[in-house]
C-alpha cells in the first residue's frame, strides 16, 4: 500500500496529525504500506516556536527554535521530529518511522 501526500504550503501540525492518524490505523493491517511525503521543503511552519526537552536535571529544560533546527538538520528532520512527537510510543515505533520516504521531486 502506498500513501503520497503532497507538502505544497501546507501547516506543518496539521500535515502531521493528519499521517499519525493514517498510521496508526494501517500498520495493524498492512505491513507493506509506505508513505512518500512530496515537497517537504516548501512548507510553512512557525518561526516562533520551539522543540522543548529536559536532561532530567534541575534547571535542565532545553529548547530549540524551529529555524535552527531546520538550518541544521533540514526539513526532512523537522517533519519527522513532529511526527515523531505525535505518534504512541510502543513496540513497532521504529519500523513506523522507517516506512516514511522524503521527495522533493515529482513521483
């Protein structure tokens, strides 16, 4: 099974809850489903806000601004940090993360 979603101007969250539901619904089911996530490099996102973690020290909350994150990492990162974020955390989570394919180009 194939899903393709196109990334063109689209809210980051939105695109994400949007795929965590699809996933979460399908990977029971089928285990040959891939999702191709089209022109993630043009999306929009918010410049103001931030990936939050603590060390588990007091006084350890670090953050990092969205627009470093993508200076450093890239887009593809970013997207998948989000979603990352928005999937349950259980057995099969790595190989969940494994079928997302990032294309920049016409499929």
């Amino acid at each position: 099974m194939k899903i393709i979603y196109n990334l063109k101007f689209k809210q980051v969250g939105r695109i994400c809850s949007l795929i965590s539901k699809k996933i979460i619904n399908y990977t029971l089911l089928n285990k040959k489903m891939v999702i191709f996530l089209k022109n993630s490099n043009l999306i929009k996102y918010n410049k103001k806000s931030f990936f939050y973690k603590h060390t588990g020290f007091p006084g350890g909350l670090k953050k990092i601004s969205n627009v470093f994150l993508i200076k450093k990492h890239g887009f593809d990162f970013f997207i998948k940090k989000t979603l990352l974020g928005m999937l349950p955390k259980r057995k099969k989570f790595k190989d969940i993360i494994k079928k997302i394919i990032f294309k920049n180009e016409n499929i």
